[in-house]
C-alpha cells in the first residue's frame, strides 16, 4: 500500500506491503466549532477558576496580552480581536494594553512577521513587541523558587497589572501538554531561568509527551506563580488545524479542562505496537529543534521500551535551529552526569539550553534507533546526534532499510506527529 505524509507544505510517500502494515494513526476527525467567535466569545463569559474578564478588570488597568510564536499554530489573528473588543468595552484604554510574543528561546520575530501573526490592523493600533530572554538590562529578578533557583522574566511582562496568556493545547515533550502557564514559563522568562528548568527536566528519563500528570509541569507551574498569570485563553485545533474548542479562566484549572477535551480531538489508540513508525514532524516542522516532538509521539507506537525504529520526515526549513550544540549533546552518553555537575557548582561550558534538550533526547536515541528523512539539514549533521541521515527523494529507501533490521517487520505511520497524542489500547 502507499502511505503518503505531510512534508512541510508537500506531500511525501512511500510504498509498503498491506501485511505488514498495521495503521495510519490519525486521530478521527473532529468538526471544527461552528461559529469561531462564538466559541471564543463562549469561553470568556464560562471561564474556569477565575471570575469574567468584566470582573477582574478597571478602565484604568494596564493590561499585558502575551501569546505564543509563529512556531505555533494558535489562531492568534484571530483570538485577539476578540479579547481586545472586551477590553475596549470595559474602558481600557489602548495605550495601556501591550502584546508580547513570547518568544521562549526562539529567534525574534520580523515586523512583518509580528504584523501577520497578530494581525495587520491589532498591529497598527497597539504596541506589539518580542519577549527578551537574553539581555540582562531587559530582565527582571522575581526572587527564588522553593530550591533556591532565581527566577528572571521579561521586564515588559511585569510592567502590568493584568496578564492574559493566549495559546494553544498539544501534547508536550516535557511538559506533557502545552498551554496554561508554559506561555509565562518557558514563554518569557530569561535564559539562565529557562535553562536550569529545562536542565532538571532532562534528567527524567521517561517519554512524557501527552502525560497529563507530567511532574515537570507541575514544577513549572510552582515557578509561574512567582511571575503571575491572571487569565488565559487556550484553543484546541483539529489536525486540519481548525478550532474545535477553547477554553478560558485559570492557568490551571482551564488549561486541564482544556486538556481533557484535547484528547479526544488530537488522541489516537494504539492498538497494536510495531517495529517501525514513520513520522512527519507536521505542524512544528521548521526546524530540528522542533521537528523531533514526532519522534516523541511516535514512540508511543513501538514495542516495548527500548528497540525498534522511527523514522522522522520533516523538511527542517530553518536548518537545525537556534541551538545547534545541542546536536553533540544529543550524541553523548553522559549527559545526566554533566547535568548534575553543573547542579553541584561545575561551570557550564556552552549553551545550557542545548545541554538540557540534547541530554532529554540522548536518552531516546539509546531507547530507539533514530532516522531522519529530510533536505534541511544534512549528514554530517544528523551523525552528531546519533541519528542515521537521508534525503527527502530517498524516503522508500529509509523505510525498507528500517524494516531490514527485524523479521517479519511491521510499520505504522504518523501523518500530524508533533500534535498527535497516541496512547495504549
């Protein structure tokens, strides 16, 4: 049979024997909302764990709106509109209201770029800026978390008396799922913040994309009440990336409501597990620092917990990313061991971040043997992190050298990998 798969904005195949196929896990398709404002206009007038939007706010407040990146799929263009229509109804005045993108540890964002995310007139009426996690003079320290981290954040992020936090809900390598506070924290907080979070995440050695109970989010949770997150908005896209729901209120108790209803949008059961998954890194396909949530999705699918094969398909645009030393990292086998120096007073030589990431995703390279299939970046590459290279055009032969490493193979495919929650029958 033919399996065909999402390769950036093309369309990729590769042929293989109906018995040795087991499934195209894609979750079933979900309608979208009929009426997107309504839906949105729904979920502030029924927030969960807050009161309304009406009641929370004063003519006189400043209001800070963040929301995530061009790296994510979020109908910000379209979200926003809405919240700022409430806004104006309550006598905000314009001035007073900013929107930050947060950037996370991502590039920042073109003028251009900033215009069409958040749209063209939102654009031209209010302030737009990009989060800084890397200039000092543009942080602010918040005080320490419980075990004596400090906590750093974006100084335009506190300069408000209301933050509203726009984003939207997928399964999460590290956090389990994505939305409620991780717009705060990763989304804003300075490099140093960021990075020792992300270090004491890579010691867990367990795949914990679309763990709803993930003890890192619960971590990260303690850490964005230091900052402070008023109020939320978060949607949940179909596979088509239309909106079928969206959820308001508390960074918590709305983003697990949130949560539930994304299951049974973006979930698939795993009925049988295989040898060998195919994966596109559709949506978040970009760039290697992003693509790779597919290999976490698909390894849901193998068997046991360790062995068996995934093959990534991903057109990696942007190359490897904004942290390429992460790719040596991912290739080392001592990763814990430099993590925990670090935690014992060792100096950190390099990129923190690029260390953390690549220690969590050393650890699947010796779990599974991973394959990557794509243009954007190259050998020489992939061989630094462990991971078997080919080229787009030689997708059919990366499946059939994949399923020569076991007997009687048998291959699943994952066509939205990065979104796609897989869990067992």
């Amino acid at each position: 049979m033919k399996v065909t798969l999402p390769y950036g904005g093309e369309k990729v195949s590769f042929e293989v024997d109906d018995d040795r196929f087991v499934k195209m896990y894609d979750p079933v398709h979900t309608p979208p909302a009929p009426d997107f404002a309504a839906e949105i206009e729904r979920a502030l007038d029924h927030p969960v764990g807050t009161p309304r939007l009406e009641e929370m706010i004063t003519p006189d407040m400043r209001v800070n709106i963040i929301v995530d990146d061009g790296s994510r799929p979020t109908p910000i263009g379209r979200i926003l509109p809405i919240v700022l229509a409430r806004l104006e109804a309550i006598g905000v005045r314009d001035e007073n209201i900013c929107i930050i993108v947060a950037l996370g540890s991502h590039r920042h964002m073109t003028a251009q770029e900033l215009a069409e995310r958040v749209g063209e007139q939102v654009y031209a009426r209010y302030e737009v800026v990009n989060s800084e996690f890397r200039d000092p003079d543009k942080l602010v320290f918040l005080g320490k978390t419980s075990d004596g981290v400090d906590i750093y954040a974006y100084k335009r992020v506190m300069e408000a008396d209301i933050r509203i936090g726009i984003g939207n809900l997928v399964p999460h390598p590290v956090m389990g799922w994505s939305g409620g506070g991780k717009i705060l924290y990763p989304g804003v907080a300075g490099e140093d913040t960021v990075s020792y979070f992300h270090l004491k995440a890579s010691l867990y050695n367990e795949n914990l994309f679309g763990n709803s109970a993930s003890p890192v989010r619960t971590m990260m949770e303690g850490w964005v009440d230091t900052i402070g997150l008023d109020f939320i908005v978060n949607t949940v896209l179909n596979s088509d990336l239309e909106m079928c729901h969206a959820v308001a209120g508390h960074y918590v108790h709305a983003q697990r409501a949130g949560v539930e209803l994304a299951k049974h949008v973006l979930g698939c059961k795993v009925e049988k597990r295989v040898d060998v998954v195919v994966v596109s890194g559709y949506p978040a396909d970009q760039d290697f620092w992003q693509s790779p949530k597919g290999m976490y999705a698909a390894e849901h699918a193998l068997k046991g917990g360790s062995g068996g094969t995934i093959v990534l398909v991903s057109p990696n645009y942007e190359g490897v990313g904004p942290h390429p030393e992460f790719l040596q990292m991912m290739g080392r086998d001592d990763g814990d061991e430099i993590v925990k120096g670090i935690f014992d007073g060792a100096p950190c030589e390099g990129d923190a971040l690029a260390i953390a990431v690549g220690n969590s995703m050393s650890k699947m390279r010796r779990r599974r043997r991973l394959v990557v299939v794509s243009n954007g970046v190259s050998p020489e590459e992939m061989a630094l992190c462990g991971c078997r290279h080919y080229p787009v055009e030689a997708l059919q032969q990366a499946v059939d050298d994949a399923m020569a490493q076991y007997p009687d193979a048998t291959v699943a495919a994952v066509s939205n990998g990065a979104e796609t929650f897989l869990y067992q029958a």
